[in-house]
C-alpha cells in the first residue's frame, strides 16, 4: 500500500475510534466492583407479567413484549446484564414466586410497604395516572359518589390498597388483570374499573372493546420501576446506573412510542376493526362511483354531435 493511503487509513481508523469512544463508556456505565458482581452473579432471573400491556405483556406470537421491555434491553446493552425469560404468569404468581427467592428482577412495578419487605425498587422510568373507566354514555362520575356500587381494581397492584382505604364504601372486587376488569365493565357486572391511564388505552385498542369512556383520574400515580430481590442491593445500583446513562432522546421516543399523549377524561373506544374496514370500503366505494360518473360526463360531453339534428331537449 503506497504511504500516503496508509496514512489515510490510520487516520480514518483514529478517527472512528475517537468517535466511538463516547458510545463505549456509555455503554459501560458501572464501576470495576460492580462489573466483577455481575461477572460472579451469572445470568439474571428476569420474571414478565402476562398481560399488562403495553408496559409487558405477551404478544399475538406468544414474545413478551412492551414499554418495560424495550426500556430492560437499553439498560442491558449499558450495563451488560446477563437476563433470563423466565414464563410469563400474573403478577400475583410473579410476586410470590420473588418472595420465595425464585426470580430476581421484575419490571413494571410501584412500590408497596408490603413488597419492599422482599423487593428493592430502582428509579421509576415511566409514569402514568390511574383512572376511573365506565360504559360510554353515562353521566361521568366518580369513586367518592359510587357507594355500594361494584368497582373492579387489580388484585396485588398498588393501587388496590390505596383506593381501598380511600374509599371504604365502594363494592370494590379483586381481578386478575385489567382486560378482566374492562370487559366487566362492559358486560355489565361491574359498575366500573380503576386502571392506569396507559393500560385502559392499551386494552381496549388491543381487545377491541367499543363502548367504554374515562371518568377521570382517581388521585393516584403510577411510578413504575424495575425490582430486584432485597438481598441484592448492588443489582439495583448496576440497574439504576443503566437508567441514568439512557439518553433523554432515546427515552422519550421510546415512551412516545407506546404511550403518546396520555388524556384520562377523553378516552373513548375506537370503532371495531371490522366496523372501520366497513366504513373505508363505503367510502371508497362512494369516491369511485363519483370518478366513475365524472368520467362518464366528461367523455359524454367530448363526443361530437352529428350535423343537421338538433340537440336533445
């Protein structure tokens, strides 16, 4: 290679390398002990909740996936964690299985005084309003002027506990998940469902439930978070470094992405796929006999009328 091509090469090789050394301590955020921890830690006991979408929950191909997820692999490619899938199960089955020292990270959740007895929390990552959703149509209303009605809520989720004791009067009943909750609602046995804001969204695109409206929040915020087992303090250290070093950029495209604008006192179902589909094809249809008779009328008027005669009347 002549001598000064081998330069260039040099150069360009130095610089890449000089551009790349941002993106490398990026992506190594931890300090030489808390590399050695997971080096001695082997891989990572990660447990899913099945079905709170869209923060993690299992997709039409059975992969779990979500907002939760998307946020776990930025932090893993920073830190380096090593993450094992465990099967996806409800949360309550999720949580003992961390009390019993089962798994070792879970994601998508709020701390609790009862699960900080065996959990440590991470900062949270995302937050979101819980609300209040009925069947469309009704006067909006409120969990403080639902005495003695039936209220569905989420059993084990933190915001069980909190609008429990808020409001003793409710007919509250225990569900394993807000799809259960929502389609309640809908069916008519329960009155109404206290969900996040994200979730309500989420479920009803998803599931396709036509006919459910917000009431409004029901003061209470989600701050979801990532979880590990309390014993092992230096894995929500690792996790939490791995959080701070996302970019800004890259978090808010990720909460864009699955969430967008968050509105609790208008969310309204979207029309049924089928019924959607309908629409377009009728119009569709509508638009094309137009072009059609448009058509028609332009080369009607085109055509040269024979001589001698006179036009139609």
């Amino acid at each position: 290679m002549p001598l000064p091509s081998l330069w260039r090469t040099l150069l360009a090789a130095a610089a890449v390398a000089l551009m790349s050394l941002p993106a490398l301590a990026q992506q190594t955020p931890l300090s030489p002990a808390q590399q050695d921890w997971l080096a001695r830690s082997g891989v990572l006991r990660v447990a899913p909740e099945r079905d709170y979408g869209p923060f993690i929950y299992l997709d039409d191909e059975g992969r779990v996936s979500g907002l939760s997820v998307e946020m776990l692999d930025l932090v893993q490619r920073r830190t380096g964690v090593a993450l094992r899938w465990m099967p996806a199960r409800p949360l309550a089955q999720q949580l003992e299985a961390a009390r019993r020292r089962e798994v070792d990270l879970l994601t998508s959740l709020r701390p609790t005084p009862q699960r900080s007895g065996y959990l440590l929390f991470t900062r949270p990552y995302v937050k979101v309003p819980a609300i209040l959703v009925q069947r469309q149509g009704l006067p909006p209303t409120s969990l403080a002027s639902m005495r003695g009605r039936s209220v569905a809520v989420g059993t084990g989720y933190a915001v069980e506990p909190v609008v429990r004791a808020a409001h003793p009067e409710v007919a509250w009943v225990g569900v394993s998940d807000d799809l259960q909750a929502l389609r309640g609602v809908l069916e008519g046995r329960f009155d109404a469902a206290v969900v996040d804001a994200a979730s309500a969204g989420f479920v009803i695109r998803h599931h396709q439930l036509a006919g459910l409206a917000g009431a409004g929040e029901v003061g209470f915020e989600y701050e979801l978070s990532f979880a590990v087992r309390s014993d092992w303090p230096e894995l929500r250290a690792i996790l939490d470094a791995g959080i701070a070093a996302v970019p800004e950029s890259e978090r808010d495209a990720l909460l864009q992405r699955w969430l967008g604008p968050l509105d609790a006192d208008t969310l309204v179902e979207r029309a049924p796929v089928a019924t959607r589909v309908g629409i377009l094809l009728l119009l569709f249809a509508v638009l094309a006999g137009a072009l059609l008779y448009a058509q028609r009328v332009r080369v009607e008027r085109a055509e040269p009328r024979p001589r001698g005669r006179r036009p139609p009347p």
